[in-house]
C-alpha cells in the first residue's frame, strides 16, 4: 500500500442536499448515542449484579480485571481502530473493508498479546486474583474485536450495526451471568462477561461479512505508524492520569475523598454518556467534513465542543437543583459529600466538552503530533491541578483543581487546531490512504 493523491470532488454536484445530509448526520449522531446507551446499561447492569452476588472484596478483584481490561482496550485503539476512523470514515466501500480486516486483525494481536500476559499472571498470582485474570487472558482477543466491530461501523456510517452488536452482547450477558451467579466465583463472572462479548465478536464477523486479518497487522501498524504510536501515548496517558490522580488523592486526603469524588462524577453519569456516546462519531463526523466541506470544519468542531459544553453546564444547574432527600436517595450516605463538588466537577466536564470538539478536528485533519501534544499536556494539568488543590483544600480543592486544568487543557486542544487548520488550508491537497 502506497500513499495515493486524491482528486477533490466538486462539491456542488456530488454533494447532498443541505436537508438530506443534515438529516443524515443526525440519524447517525442518534445511533451512536442509543449505541453508547445500550453499552453503558449492561456495564451498569454488570457491575451492580456482580457487587450484590459477591460481596465488597470479591466485587474489588473483578474490578481489578475491568480495569486491566480498560488499559488493553485503550491500546487496541491507539493502534487498530483510531487510525481506522481518522483515515477510512466516508470512503468507498472497498476501499472500507480491507482497512478493517487489517485493523480488526491488529486488535485481535494486541488482545491475544494482552491476554498471554494476563494468564502469565494470573497463573503465577492464583489465590482470588489469579483464576480473574487468567480467565479476562483468555477472553481479551473477543473483548477488543467486539469493540473494534463497533468503530469500523461508526467509520462507515453504519451505527445502527454497532447498536445491534452492542445489543446481542447484552441479550447473551443475561443467561451468562444467571449461569455465573450459580458459580459463585469472580472467575465465573469474568468468563460470563467475556465469552457474551465473544457471542458478539463472532456476529460482527456476520455482520459486516469480513473475517479479521491477524496476519495484516504489521502491515497496519506499519503503514499508521504516524498516527497509532502517538494515540497510543495520548490513550494510554489519559486514562492513566485519571487512575494517578485517584491515587494520589487517596494518599493525600483518604479513600474517603475517593469516593465523594466518585459519588459527584455518577451524579453526571447520565450526561457523561452522551458524551461517550457522541465520541463514537465525532470523529468520523469532522472526517467526513474535511472531505466535502474543508471550511466548516472550525464551526463543525465550535459547534459540537460548545453544544457539550452548555449541555454540561445546564446539567450541573439542575443537579443544583435537587432536592436532598432525592440525592439521598440516590447516593445514600455519599450525597451530603459529593453534593459540595457538584459546581466544580460540572464546570471540568463542560471544559471537556469544549476540547473534544478541537480534539475531533485534529483528529479528523491527521495532526497526530498537535493531537499528542495536547493530551500530555492536558493529562499533566490534570494530575498536577488535582493532587496540587488536594494538597492545599483537601477534597474540595481536588475537584476546583481539575475544573481549572480541564479548562486549560481545553485552550491549548483549540489553539493547536488553529493550528493545524492554518496549516491545512497552506497544503490543501492531503494524502489518503488507499489499498
């Protein structure tokens, strides 16, 4: 595969109609919302199943296999489907399906390396950590293909495929997890989450009729090397600042500031999965964008960046509002300290709404390195912002901490696309990848 130049469409007679495409975009910003939805109820339905079943200490050691799995699966992405929806959203369909086989064969690599190392593990730890992470080992390879189906419909602008697969791997959890409650074990249930998502990675393969290509990955990596080494770092460093500053505010002012912490950001649950939602498409969003109308690429991210924004501030305003019997309610005896970090907690995801509009942009024009450069710095403010307030003001100051930093971090994602686009308009001619 070669670097192919290719010729600008003219726009005013392959375009849509205005109504047409706005029409579209809407259908597919709607199947990544109810995709995201679907996905978030059976992780919420899994976790409170697995708590009640097990127990507080059991519940912790399934945990601990979520969370590595959390790690391998910002990995995979990194390298095998954020390179996929920068660079194959909006192709021609030939050109589509050999990009995911190659890409869903990389994932299916990283999750049989991922899984290796994780029985490795898990057979030389044994106790109750051991037989968890021995089993998620076997299971990651299906995990991270599942997952890799959901992208490559998203970049094809099929979300409603990635829906139903989301949607079989919920109905195959059911029956799985009856099973693994009879059990009794952690093992048991990771093998019930696993092997329901293996259900799905099986039916993605029905689904979009392409078998993954374990033997296209070098040549993957290789050819998105410029753009799967850097998301990787940016992926790897974002969720690692998050587990950093959890730490750190556990050592600093105690558990307890943990979990008030925890408790705020579940108050936002609802609104932080649209967001994830809206993720699932933002990017193959501004890349169809950059395709067919370069020049509102700046008002399309402004546009989507500030639309989360407000939407969090709103939000946040009506969790302001609630009266404290409801937040009681909700969050038992967490409430009366999380409801004090409402106001700062709201004010960090709004500036990380605004970002993502910028982050989507680069994304979208390829600018791997601006991209890369951003997230560090955004990821450093978090955890310096975090454990610096927490140092200072305790639970409190953590929370004003990160607001402060996330809104920084969101200037700095605006200004490198500035950046980029300024760049971009220089070079209008960009090079895309073609098998």
């Amino acid at each position: 595969m070669t670097p192919m130049r290719t010729e600008g469409e003219n726009p005013r007679t392959t375009a849509p109609p205005a109504g047409s495409a706005k029409r579209a975009l809407v259908g597919r910003l709607s199947w990544g919302l109810a995709d995201q939805a679907a996905s978030s109820i059976s992780n919420f339905a899994v976790g409170i199943y697995v708590a009640r079943s097990l127990g507080v200490t059991a519940f912790g050691v399934f945990s601990l296999a979520w969370v590595t799995y959390g790690v391998v699966l910002n990995v995979s992405r990194g390298l095998a489907t954020d390179p996929l929806v920068v660079r194959f959203s909006g192709v021609p369909d030939a050109s589509w399906r050999g990009a995911v086989a190659r890409s869903s064969g990389t994932a299916l690599g990283v999750g049989a390396a991922g899984g290796a190392a994780c029985l490795v593990v898990g057979l030389a730890l044994g106790g109750r950590v051991g037989p968890a992470f021995a089993c998620l080992g076997v299971l990651l390879p299906g995990l991270l293909l599942q997952d890799a189906w959901r992208f490559a419909f998203f970049a094809a602008g099929t979300g409603r495929k990635a829906f139903v697969n989301d949607l079989v791997w919920g109905v195959a959890l059911v029956p799985a997890m009856v099973v693994a409650a009879g059990v009794g074990s952690v093992a048991a249930f990771v093998l019930a989450w696993g092997a329901s998502a293996a259900v799905a990675a099986v039916y993605g393969c029905f689904q979009s009729g392409i078998r993954p290509q374990l033997t296209g990955a070098r040549e993957w990596l290789r050819e998105h090397r410029d753009l799967g080494y850097r998301y990787l770092v940016e992926n790897v460093s974002l969720s690692g600042a998050s587990q950093l500053r959890a730490y750190g505010l556990g050592a600093i002012v105690g558990v307890g500031a943990v979990g008030a912490v925890r408790g705020a950001e579940l108050l936002l649950g609802p609104f932080l999965a649209v967001l994830m939602g809206l993720s699932l498409v933002t990017v193959p969003e501004a890349a169809r964008v950059l395709r067919r109308a370069p020049h509102r690429l700046r008002a399309f991210c402004l546009l989507l960046g500030g639309g989360q924004a407000a939407g969090a501030l709103l939000w946040g305003g009506a969790l302001l509002l609630m009266p404290n019997r409801l937040g009681e309610f909700v969050l038992g005896g967490v409430w009366h300290s999380s409801a004090q970090l409402i106001v700062p907690v709201a004010l960090g995801v709004a500036g990380a709404g605004l970002g993502t509009g910028a982050a989507a942009g680069l994304r979208a024009l390829g600018a791997a390195r601006r991209s890369l450069r951003s997230q560090l710095f955004a990821s450093a403010c978090y955890v310096g912002g975090g454990l610096g307030g927490a140092a200072v003001a305790g639970t409190v100051g953590s929370a004003w901490g990160v607001a402060t930093a996330t809104v920084s971090g969101s200037a700095v994602w605006w200004l490198h696309l500035r950046s980029a686009l300024h760049e971009h308009h220089q070079d209008p001619i960009r090079e895309v990848r073609t098998p």
